[in-house]
C-alpha cells in the first residue's frame, strides 16, 4: 500500500542578511512526501521527517536541494553519473562543470584525518583515481557511497565557503524521491546537510555559532535562522548539551544530547528510575533532540509507563477507544493505538492529558492534537460506522531498533528550538510559529 508521510521542507524564497534582527532568515514550509511501504502493519522505522534547503554549490553555482538533518555529520551531494535505487532519480550535482571542485585523494592528511570522524573508515579507491572514498548508513535503512570531495558552498545570504563533502555515485532508500505540494516548483532533494557537532558537520565547517527554527503546524510556513537571531526569540528555558568525553559504543557523542530528567502525564509523574532515563555504562539511554525523526521515541521501560498512565487517563475520561488488535504494530514502534471517528477524535484531542518531556532546566509539553497520529490507510468498520486507526506519537525505542531517546520534529511544532553551540545548550519556548513567520517577513 501506499502511505503518505509529512515532509519538513525549509525553501528559500529570500535569503537576506537580517542585519537589524542579526541572522539570515529563511522560511519552512510543510510538504507531503508519498512513500512505498510493505502491506503489513509492522512498517519498518524510518527517519521520514526532513528540513531541505537549497544551496549554491561550485564554480559556476549549481542551484541544488539538500536535506538539512541535525542528526547526520558529513554533508553529500549525488553526483552526475550516480545510481539510485528507488527511482525516479532526483537531480544530481555535476562535479566536472565546477571548477572548484576537487576530489580528495587517499595520500592527503584531510582523507585521514577525516576518517577518524566516521562510523565506516574510508578506504581508497585503487590507482590511478586513488581517491579517498567513503561509506554512510542511516536508521531508515538508507546508505550512501561514494568519494570525499570538495568545493564552495552558498547558503542564503552568507559568503560562499569551502567545505568537505560526499560526492556520492551509489544511493539506496526505502523512500521514494517523488513528492506531492502545492509549491509545483519544488523537487527532490540531491543531497543531505549534515548539521550535527561533528567535526565534519556544516556546522563546524562554517563555524556557526547558533541556528534556530520555529516549526508551524499543518501547511502553514515556519522559519529557520541562521546566526544570531538579534533579539526577536521569545524568552527560551535552556537544557545544557551533556557530553561525555570518553568513547562509548551506544553513545553519539555530537548530537545534540540532553538529559531528560523525567515524563509526566497530566498532573503525575511518572514513577520512572532516574537510572533509566541517564546514559549506562555503554552510553545507551542517551536522549537527542532530532529534527530528522518525526516522533518521540523512548526506551522499553519508560515508554510502558507512559502507555500504561496515558491510556489509563484516556479511558477514564472516555476520550478515546482502544483499538483492540493486540498485533497492531505502527512503524514498528508504535503500539497505544486507538479507533475512532475523525470529527470525534479531533473534539476529544482537546481534552487528553498533556505528556510533559521533562528535562534539565526546560521542559518540551505535548498536548492536544500532537498526541494522536491517524495512521495512513488503516480504517475499521463500514458506511456510517467506519473509523480511522490513531496511535500515540511516542514510540518504543527497543522495538524500533534504537538505544536512546529521541525528541522528534512533530512534537517540535509550535516551539522555538534554537540550537545554541556558543553556550553548549539548547533553549525551547512555546511559540506561534505562523505569526512568528510573519513577523520575520520570511512567509512565502
């Protein structure tokens, strides 16, 4: 069958240096992107929300889309010759038309230096191209192949730079490059922005200090701000970055890691361990704010308390009906599923119990229609009687394969999130993001 699952896309309509509001202002808008997923309740995990941006890369520029991810390090671009697996292939960079582009060979220091920066070590390509070729691999089951390069980048306003980057020739995915919009002059994505702490990251490599964005809900367009945001953010409640200095297996120690101190559902908090919400001793239980992953994941016994109070709370109001089919299974993660008429479940959405993320000096609180996704195809009954399939938006992270916590986009909307590298921190701030869009004069 086919699922469709919401896209972040960042376009830049204008891409202006704000000097009186300090940053380049760029706007976000939500676009809906159609994927091929099996016919089977248990879908494969997949990071399916992403931020795109376009970019000037080379001598001459060529106008590329890469995807901007908070979680990912190096930055690559797929390169003219390239094979992708899910066709139709999106629009690749030409790396022979770009005079400054140039290939990093295996002998260079930058290829071994640079190695030591990603999880697959690069190995070298045999004489007489010699050149130093690299290997990724994401949580969606996503991997990507090819050489380390180099070449100028422009974003937005800003000066062009010279960055690192993959030029990639082979290209594997679950998602499918086509997308659906009301914006007919958008397409897919040539490429991936890494913008993580890493020390190949977009970030490190053009020495950005601090980024920010405000999400909006539905269609409506959000920002992002590169840069400082001169004053124009609401009052944010910081968390500090944790960082843990010595190598870990299940540790990434450049995300942007926080520590989540607790989970509340309404007024109750739950009776959760602090021992289970910390890094252990193989740095599993990490908690990452991602712009990249749609949902919020959290590990076995966390997400257990969370479903068993969530549910209990529902109930006892009689907001919602439980669904009843105890191997339904959504994304593979997602299990605290419920039945039930849009129009009814929209009323009822008001009324559940706020899910609170408490963490060291902020908190992200999740309420209302953020608590509930409808699950794309699912229906039960007939006529009059059918009803859609709702599951909450908190996920198991041990039955998606993942050994950490992750504070997903979707329960980022309405929120200030800026990134602060300067501080070592992250603020968060409840927030109109359609009005903050207008107020930044970056609406579309």
């Amino acid at each position: 069958m086919e699922a469709f699952l919401v896209i972040l896309c960042v376009f830049v309509f204008l891409a202006r240096e704000a000097a009186a509001k300090g940053g380049t202002v760029l706007p976000l808008r939500v676009r809906v992107q159609e994927v091929e997923a099996p016919a089977a309740n248990r879908l494969r995990f997949r990071h399916n929300i992403s931020l795109t941006v376009p970019v000037a890369v080379g001598t001459p520029p060529q106008n590329v889309t890469m995807v901007l991810d908070t979680g990912s390090e190096l930055s690559w671009l797929l390169c003219n010759g390239s094979s992708y697996a899910t066709p139709p292939s999106p629009p690749a960079f030409n790396a022979s038309g770009s005079s400054s582009y140039g290939a990093i060979p295996c002998p260079s220091p930058a290829c071994k230096w640079r190695g030591r920066d990603l999880p697959v070590p690069p190995s070298c390509d045999t004489p007489p191209s010699n050149t130093c070729r690299v290997s990724l691999s994401y949580a969606d089951a996503s991997s990507a192949e090819g050489i380390l390069a180099a070449d100028t980048f422009l974003l937005g306003g800003a000066s062009p730079v010279s960055a690192y980057f993959g030029c990639i020739t082979s290209y594997s995915s679950t998602t499918s490059s086509s997308t659906t919009t009301n914006d007919t002059s958008s397409e897919a994505a040539t490429g991936l922005l890494g913008m993580n702490r890493g020390a190949l990251s977009f970030v490190t490599q053009t020495r950005t200090r601090r980024f920010a964005y405000c999400i909006a809900a539905g269609d409506v367009p959000g920002v992002l701000l590169l840069g400082d945001d001169g004053g124009v953010a609401p009052p944010l409640n910081y968390t500090p970055l944790i960082t843990i200095p010595q190598p870990l297996p299940y540790f990434d120690r450049v995300a942007y890691s926080v520590q989540l101190d607790g989970i509340r559902v309404g007024a109750a908090l739950l009776p959760i361990p602090k021992s289970v919400l910390a890094p252990d001793h193989t740095g599993a239980g990490q908690t990452m704010v991602d712009s990249g992953t749609q949902f919020t994941f959290l590990l076995a016994d966390a997400y257990a308390a969370l479903k068993a109070e969530f549910t209990s709370q529902a109930q006892a109001r009689q907001l919602l009906s439980p669904l009843g089919e105890p191997g339904f299974v959504f994304q593979g993660a997602f299990d605290a599923c419920f039945r039930g008429a849009e129009a009814s479940v929209a009323a009822a959405s008001a009324l559940l119990p706020e899910v609170g993320l408490v963490l060291r000096g902020a908190e992200v609180a999740v309420a209302g229609e953020k608590l509930l996704y409808m699950v794309p195809g699912e229906r039960r009954g007939e006529g009059e009687d059918e009803e859609a399939v709702w599951c909450l938006t908190f996920g198991n992270s041990d039955m998606a394969g993942v050994s950490a916590y992750v504070i997903g986009h979707h329960h980022q909307q309405n929120v200030w999130v800026e990134y602060d590298l300067q501080n070592g921190r992250v603020g968060f701030a409840p927030a109109r993001c359609d009005l903050a869009t207008q107020r930044l004069g970056a609406a579309a």
